[in-house]
C-alpha cells in the first residue's frame, strides 16, 4: 500500500530524514518510535505534504500513485490521513460544515457523487457514537474550546468519516487520560484494522499499543529507520530505551 | 469634559480632516451631504442595527447614537458591494450603559471601505466593546479609525477595540487607527490591532483534510470574521452574506 524508499527530506534546509525506507502492506498496522528529533513528525508532514517541508531525495507511492507529485489535497484524495499531534482551531467554521465539504471534496476529486446532507450525518452520526462523542460536539466550530482528548477524539471521528485507506496518526496517545485513551485505540482498531486498509502510528510509549496491537515496530533515529521487529520490539524499548538498542 | 461633536454634514469635507483621511472623496460627493440617523435610547432600553451595505452604489451613512443610563445597544455592520462605503458611528454613553460593534469590511478591486467610529463614555461603569474583522483583494482600501472617549469622572468605564485585517493581495490596503482620548483615572480600555496572512498551519490542516485551496482559503477567512458576527440577530443569515463575499473576492470579484 504505502512504499518509501530512500527518502530525504529537509525543513529549512536542514536535513531531517536521511534515506528512509519502509514498506507498509494492506491490512498491516506498523508503529514508529523513536527519540525526540529522530524525524517522526517530519515524516508524516513530509507524506503529507506540508510547505516547509522539502524533499530531496526518493520517492512513496500510495496505491502506486506517486503521492510525492499530488499537492495535499489531492493526497487526502488519494487515501491519505494524517492525525495531527496538535489539531488546529478554526472559530466560525462547524465540525459539521468543515467535515461535510472535505468528505464532498475528496469525493469529487475521485469522480464520487457528493453525499446528501441527510446521509452526511447519518455517517457523522454514527462515527461520532463509535468515539463516544455528542453529535453536539461537531455543531461547535472545529477544535475550538475542545479539551486535549476531545480533540484526538474528533480527530478519530474525521478519519471514520473521511474513510481511509491509510493513517498516519502522529501521537495519537499525548494528552490522552485513561479512558480516552482506550476510546481512541478502539476508535482506529474499530476503523482501519481492514484488510484493505493500513495504519502507522507515531509515538513515544507503548501504551497506546496495548490497545492498538501492532504488527511491526520500527525505530527511527537520525532520520532512518535504524531497527525493525515484531511487537516486542515496543516493550523492549519501553524497558531498555532506546539508548539500550544495538544498532 | 468632552462631548460627540456634531457630525460634519456640509461641506463635503476634505482629506485634511483626519476622520476622512481615507475617504474615496469623489464617491462621497454623489451621496453628499447625508442625513445623520439618530438613535436615543432611554433609560434602560434595549436597542440593536444591522447594516448590510452590499449594494453597486456609494454610500455612507452616518449613525449617532445616544444610550440614557442602563441602555444596551447591539450595532452590526457588513459591507462589500463592489462600490465605496463609509459608516460614521458616534455614541454617547450614560452610567452603565452597554454598545456593541461587529462589523465585517469585505473590499475587492477598486473598492474603498471605511468605518469610523467615536466613542463617548460620559456616565460611570458604561461598557463599549468593538470587534472590526476587514479583508482586502485586489487592490482595494479598508480602513477602521476608532476613537474612544473617556470623560472626566466616568470611572469604571471597560471600553474593548479589536481590530484585524487580512490583506488577500500584495496590492491592498489596510488602515487602523484605534485612539483613547482618557479623562478619568479608574477606567479599562484595551486595544489590539493586526494585519495578517492565514495562518499556513490551518491551511494545510485543511488541505489535508481534501479541501482544494481555494475553499480553504475561504473557510480560513470565514473563521477570522466569525468573531465579529458572533451573538447577532440573525447570525446564520449575515454569515452568509459573508461568506457569499468571500467566494466572490476569491474569485477576483470586484
């Protein structure tokens, strides 16, 4: 589904990822670690498309579509979801509306007839219940006045609605208490373990992955992926550190 | 002591007067002089105006407003036709009186639109509270001039100016020019201003999402007008004035 290959990427000149590579199939959920500065961030941004952030070298390709050549948009079009560690606030502007017209436009650019009104919020609805969420909640203008939680939460909410084939969820797990916590894993267990569909969480703890069971692990350090394993490898790091890793 | 100077109705006043620095003064001349409205409210009473100047003729309007003690009144003013609009508010403000200005300038092509108010809290614990939200396209002019007054022995007036423009192209324009002109010593006044650009981290939030970047540049500026809007009669009626106006100066509308 997602294959990077030697990917380099810079932000303000300066370079963050150093030729990484990793190849992630339909139906597999992988999980990055890694130190603070290892690039993580960086590189769901990069896959993302954000301005600022520069590739210099390699290539991914989702679904065999060169994501790299599409502009954001178009990459969210193509099945790409980025979780974002910090969602933005946007006063004026509801949930509803905001989700409504990036469902409509995503479904317009891949020749998809809009969806009505009535079964928007049939599907906002019931994505909504799976987070445990009042559908009053997305009447409110997007993140504004959200808590930490409720705003990873409504962050699980867009990506049941907007219907992935793959998620990138950076950080998912910080700021989340207990219960929120086991919502949003079961939220993306619920939501993208499919077999047509793929997730890569980024994170620091293995928390989130006592609910959200990952199938491989990876460390990313220096902008590469230096070690990869099975779930172990996440309690490993958890009891050793990444210090302790022999790379 | 000061007190709301009348306001100037004849001559068509030049650009050597400081309330009409900006003026589009040829615009102004085929609407000139103008009727003042007046608007007194007494004691206690509760009052509110919406103005929508979307129209192709010039125009200017100029509202004087009087609040006896206790009385609130709630002023909104949208304005983006494709001509010049000027709105002149003055207000006088007794013990405990309330005003509140929202007001959305949405200026393309051409275009010059200026709102000019003055303030005057002459009685004690009056409260004024003013959120003025401009865009500007093209090569259009928007300018907001604010005085607010504080007289001798209004004390605990609590008197707020927020005023922020965003500048869609190179080629606009925008003028602030929030004054306090402060005669009592137990008084709040505050007041902020800004000129900007959206916020790139929210577009790509957007873009992210699938929204092109047209519609999210759209989005983006509903929600930095949203705040001047917020609590009107009839919000979701002028939101889509708004954001009609929007679509159109995004589009390269005059």
């Amino acid at each position: 589904m997602l294959t990077i290959t030697n990917l380099s990427a810079s932000v303000a000149d300066k370079p963050i990822l150093k030729g990484l590579s990793l190849t992630i199939n339909a139906g597999e959920i992988h999980a990055i670690m890694g130190p603070n500065g290892a690039g993580k961030s960086t590189l769901g941004y990069t896959l993302g498309g954000r301005p600022g952030y520069e590739v210099t070298g390699g290539s991914a390709t989702l679904n065999g579509a060169d994501l790299l050549a599409l502009a954001p948009h178009e990459r969210a079009a193509a099945g790409l979801f980025l979780g974002f560690q910090y969602p933005v606030e946007i006063p004026g502007v509801s949930f509803v509306q905001f989700l409504r017209e990036a469902a409509n436009a995503q479904r317009r650019q891949r020749g998809e007839a809009p969806l009505s009104g009535a079964e928007f919020l049939k599907c906002a609805r019931e994505q909504a219940a799976l987070l445990k969420m009042d559908m009053e909640m997305l009447k409110r203008p997007v993140n504004v006045g959200f808590s930490g939680g409720e705003k990873k939460r409504a962050e699980m909410v867009q990506m049941g609605i907007l219907n992935p084939s793959l998620a990138i969820l950076d950080e998912t797990d910080s700021g989340l208490d207990i219960d929120a916590l086991r919502i949003c894993g079961e939220g993306i267990n619920a939501i993208m373990r499919k077999p047509d569909k793929a997730v890569l969480l980024i994170t620091h703890y293995q928390r989130l992955l006592d609910y959200v069971k990952p199938d491989f692990v990876h460390v990313l350090a220096g902008g590469r992926i230096v070690k990869s394993g099975g779930p172990d490898l996440a309690l490993e790091l958890e009891e050793f550190g990444y210090e302790g890793q022999t790379v | 002591m000061t007190s709301p100077r009348p306001l100037p109705t004849r001559p068509l006043p030049t650009r050597a007067h400081e309330d009409y620095r900006y003026a589009d003064l040829t615009a102004l001349a085929s609407v000139w002089p103008v009727v003042v409205e007046e608007h007194a409210l007494q004691t206690g009473e509760t009052g509110a105006l919406i103005v929508a100047e979307m129209g192709a003729e010039p125009t200017a309007r100029m509202i004087a407003i009087t609040l006896g003690a206790g009385a609130k009144f709630d002023l909104r003013i949208i304005t983006g036709g494709p001509a010049y609009g000027r709105i002149q508010v003055t207000v006088s403000l007794a013990d405990d009186a309330d005003f509140t200005l929202g007001a959305v300038q949405l200026a393309g092509g051409n275009q010059t639109l200026e709102i000019v108010t003055e303030l005057h809290h002459q009685g004690e614990n009056a409260t004024s509270r003013q959120v003025v939200r401009n865009v500007a396209a093209g090569a259009s002019s928007v300018s907001y001039l604010g005085k607010v007054c504080v007289a001798r022995g209004a004390d605990g007036t609590d008197a707020g100016q927020s005023v922020r423009a965003m500048l869609l192209d190179a080629t606009a324009q925008a003028n602030a020019r929030p004054e306090l002109e402060i005669y009592a010593d137990d008084v709040k006044c505050a007041h902020g201003c800004a000129v900007g650009e959206l916020d790139e981290g929210a577009l790509f939030y957007l873009a992210q999402r699938g929204i092109a970047p047209a519609e999210a540049r759209r989005l983006m500026l509903q929600a930095f007008v949203a705040e001047a809007l917020t609590g009107a009669e009839g919000e979701e009626h002028l939101m889509a004035l708004v954001t009609t106006r929007l679509a159109g100066l995004l589009e390269g509308a005059a």
